[in-house]
C-alpha cells in the first residue's frame, strides 16, 4: 500500500515538473513576442493555440526543441529579447534567425540551454568583436555550430581566449574582421573546429595554425605571407594577396587553381612553376609526358601527309602513261 502511494506521488510529481516546463516555454515565447516593437508579426503565437503550432516552433515530447524563423522582419533585439526569452528554452537544440533584421550587441551575458546546438543568427545588423562571438559560444556549452555571418562583427580584441570543446563550424564570413590577433583563440583554442568561413572580411595578416580544420573558406580578403602546410577537405584562398611556393606536403596540390586564383604571388601546383624555383617530380612527369604525347602526334602528321603525297603521285604516273 505504502509503496503504490509512493508511486502515485511519484508519477504526481513527474506531471507536475512536465507540465510546468511546457507552462515554461509558452511564457517564454509569449514574452518574447510582447518584447518585440510589433508583436502581431508572430499573430499564431498566443495562449489558444497549440504552442507546438506556433510559427517556426518544432517540439519533441511537448517542448520546444527548435524554432527557425527566415526572412520575417522581426526586429528584435539579441540581448533584452532572444537572448532573455529564447536561448533559455530547456530543450532547445537549435535556432535559426536568418534575416530578421535582429539588432543590438551580442556583447555580454547570454543565458543559453545547454543543450543548445546550433545557432544561426546570420544575415541581421548585429554588433560586436569577434571576442564577443567567443564569449557567445562560451556560454552555451554544448554549441557545435555558430553561424554570425552578414552582421557587423568587429575586430576589437581584449585578452579573452576561452576554450571551446565542442565547436565543429564557425562561420563569420562578411563581416568587418581585419587582423589575424583577432583569431587567435580560434587556432589555439577550439580543438575540434573542422569548418571555419572567414570569407569576404579584410584580414590582413598571415595564416596561423590551422592543424584541426577539413574546411577553410578565407576568399576576398588581404591575407599575405606564404601558405603552411594545411591538411584539408575543402579551401578557398582566392582574391587575397598570398606569395609563395604552394607547399608540396599536404592536401593543397590537390585543389583546383581556382582556390588559389587571383594570388598573384603564389606558385606551384596546381599553379604555374615557380619562376627561377626547381620543378617538382610531378611537374616534370607531367611535362615528359606532355611532350611523348606532342612528339607522337607530329609523326603521326608527317606518316599521313607522306603517305598522301606518295598515292598522289602513283595515280598521276598512271595518268601520264
């Protein structure tokens, strides 16, 4: 009798704590849409409808566990509205805010879930450091990926350098990035990073170590000095100012010359050979083979035309006779 009455309360409790954090997250986004300047932009967010049915809102077992919302001008502000009412969801475990004109500082404490994933606020008009995009990730400690590209993160940097286990993909491309000591907490700090897109900023420095990615996007910027040697899937060093050989170890003479085009002091393969620089094994293959081929194509031609002439003048000895 005993052990069914603790049973039931159990079970009690367990429906109480449930419901309470469904209870939870309906406060949360009804706050969030009453913080935003026009709140009727989320017009199916309200109490008499299913919270699972609000616009954008994905649930597992009755809670949030994901909300995208793309293109819709929400104007909210991060820190006093997304950063108040919706990383704190207790399930949730991922966020996307793609162009929906978010603005403020992403400067400061955030209060995040932890078992927040992935977060995408690219396209809005936020500010801030790319410290401050660290600081960001620090506070949620199971975030893999953060995507701040097309906003207007910074390059003002203060010696803040946290460690970061779990980020796999950071993407900051378009942005105002200028110097490389901006990125230092990147190359030392987050071990399993495997995409960074740096695209289009205007880093001017060299490339650091870099040991740990697969991906490196860095087109349309200032970056100079020579390439060490990388090991990747997939680059993208274009319309930079990069001299140098292209270091033979590795995976960078695999790429395509497109990777590395618009460099105008870079050489090797896949490029040109250096100019007054020795010639790889690779080249010089290349080329021998190059010119077997060339060589037999022109005995080939000499074959056929000689042949020609040679029946030519049969039949015209034949005519003559």
């Amino acid at each position: 009798m005993v052990t069914h009455a603790l049973f039931c309360l159990l079970q009690y409790i367990l429906l109480f704590c449930t419901l309470s954090a469904k209870a939870g997250d309906v406060d949360l986004l009804i706050s969030f849409k009453n913080s935003l300047p026009y709140p009727n932009i989320l017009s199916n967010w309200n109490r008499t409808n299913a919270m699972c049915e609000f616009q954008g809102i994905t649930c597992k077992s009755g809670h949030v566990s994901s909300l995208t919302i793309r293109g819709l001008p929400l104007r909210a502000d991060f820190m006093n509205s997304v950063s108040a009412y919706i990383l704190p969801l207790m399930n949730l475990e991922t966020l996307t805010l793609h162009s929906t004109n978010l603005t403020g500082s992403i400067s400061g404490p955030v209060n995040c879930t932890v078992r927040l994933k992935e977060l995408d606020i690219s396209s809005n008009n936020l500010k801030g450091s790319v410290s401050n995009a660290a600081s960001l990730a620090d506070s949620c400690p199971s975030l893999q990926s953060l995507n701040l590209s097309d906003n207007f993160i910074g390059h003002a940097f203060y010696s803040f350098s946290p460690v970061l286990p779990h980020l796999k993909m950071l993407d900051l491309s378009y942005n105002k990035i200028r110097t490389n000591k901006d990125l230092e907490w990147l190359f030392s700090k987050v071990g399993l990073l495997k995409y960074l897109d740096l695209s289009n900023n205007n880093i001017q420095d060299s490339l650091g170590s870099l040991t740990n990615l697969q991906y490196l996007i860095m087109w349309q910027n200032n970056l100079n000095g020579e390439i060490s040697g990388l090991s990747l899937s997939d680059l993208d060093l274009s319309n930079n100012r990069l001299s140098g050989p292209i270091p033979e170890l590795g995976s960078l003479a695999t790429f395509s010359a497109y990777a590395f085009e618009n460099n105008s002091g870079l050489c090797g393969l896949p490029l040109p050979p250096c100019n007054g620089g020795s010639i790889s094994k690779g080249d010089v293959l290349q080329q021998s083979s190059t010119n077997h081929e060339s060589s037999q194509g022109w005995w080939i031609t000499l074959v056929l035309l000689f042949t020609f002439f040679l029946i030519i003048g049969f039949v015209i000895g034949q005519f003559i006779k």
